[in-house]
C-alpha cells in the first residue's frame, strides 16, 4: 500500500513538472504519426498542436495523447502510401526524381514547403494533397500534363495564386487540394514546355486516343 501511494505521488509529482521544448516536439511527433494513421483529422491535429505548444506542464501536454493508442515506437500508417510533411519555423523540399505518394500531408506552422513534380514518379493518375498551414506557404511547381484542383482549399486570410498558363489537357495525374490553410499561401505554377517537346506531347497523346478509338465498337 505504502509503494502504492509513493508511485502515485511520484506521477503527480512529474505531471507537475514544466515541460520542455523537447517534450512539446515530442508530442506534435506523435501528433503526426495519429494523422498518418487516420486517428486525427487536420483540424483536430492543428487543434492538440496549439495545446501543446501553449502547455506549460506536462499534464497539460498529455490531454492531447489521453485518447490515442499511441506508443514509442514509430508507427506505421494504416496506407503504406501516405507521406506526412511536416514544417516549423523551417523549409521542407520535394524535388528531382523523387516517388510522388497518393496520398501527402503537409502541415506548416510558419514553414515552407516546396515541391516540384516536373521529374517526379507519379505512382497514380490522383494524388491528395491534405493541407494543415498556418502562416506558412505552399509552392507547386507541376508538369504542363498536370491538372491541379484546389476547389477543397478553405482559406482564413490567405490566398492561392495560380500562375499556371493555358495549356492543352494532355491526359496527364491530377492533384487534388484540400484542408485549409490560414494566414498563409498557396502558390501554383507550371513548367513550360518548349515547342518541339509540346509537339511531342500532343503527338503522344493523339496516337493514345487513336488506339482507344481503333477499340470501340463500329
């Protein structure tokens, strides 16, 4: 009984500890790992993450955990195809011949995050890019094939700028944009192909339609 009320005296004790820097990074980590694995949405993640920065104690820094199976071990996410992109006062960059996932997360808190999927391997004809940014910025740089979406996108004082020129749908993947982004931006743009390449192009995706239409039926 006696070593009983020592361990609960000792836990009271460390819950009354004032957390660290290190802690509170700590737990947004394993607030990532909860969105990789479906347990969290963005708004529910951005919501902890704001908890636990502000948390002063480490009590206060576990109320974000309390209803998560989460242990210290990396977790793997339910889809082996998601990649969760994460930038704090920082710049994460995607670019070269780099596996586009199907499904990516970026969450931003005053960061950057740049990706550029002129040379990328599109492993799909869809990929969802969720969005968690506040005061931060997103630049996509996208292949002239490429069609991205950004209907989804809920803005609170922020703007997406889309510097993509016309350009011929060539049959190319689609990015699809959500989540939402406050105080912050989301900025858009297209590689330029030169003549002779675009000529290419649009003689490639001609000759795909022609093997279609030779298929259907008279």
């Amino acid at each position: 009984m006696f070593g009983e009320r020592s361990r609960r005296r000792a836990d009271a004790a460390d819950d009354d500890l004032r957390a660290s820097d290190s802690e509170r990074e700590y737990v947004i980590d394993l607030l990532q790992r909860a969105v990789g694995q479906g347990m969290l949405d963005l708004d529910e993640f951005g919501e902890r993450t704001d908890i636990a920065l502000a948390a002063k104690t480490r009590a206060e820094l576990n109320r974000v955990l309390l209803d998560l199976p989460i242990r210290d071990e990396p977790i793997r996410p339910d889809n082996d195809d998601v990649e969760v992109l994460r930038s704090t006062l920082s710049e994460v960059t995607r670019r070269g011949n780099w596996r586009v996932p199907s499904r990516l997360i970026v969450i931003s808190r005053l960061g950057s995050t740049r990706l550029d999927f002129t040379e990328a391997e599109f492993t799909g004809h869809r990929v969802d890019i969720e969005l968690a940014v506040t005061g931060g910025s997103v630049h996509l740089l996208v292949p002239p094939t490429t069609e991205v979406l950004s209907a989804a996108v809920a803005t609170i004082g922020s703007q997406i700028v889309d510097l993509r020129p016309a350009a011929p749908s060539l049959g190319g993947p689609t990015i699809v944009l959500s989540g939402k982004v406050r105080a912050g931006e989301v900025r858009i743009r297209r590689s330029r192909l030169g003549p002779a390449l675009l000529r290419v192009s649009v003689a490639l995706g001609l000759r795909a339609a022609e093997r279609i239409a030779r298929r259907l039926p008279a």
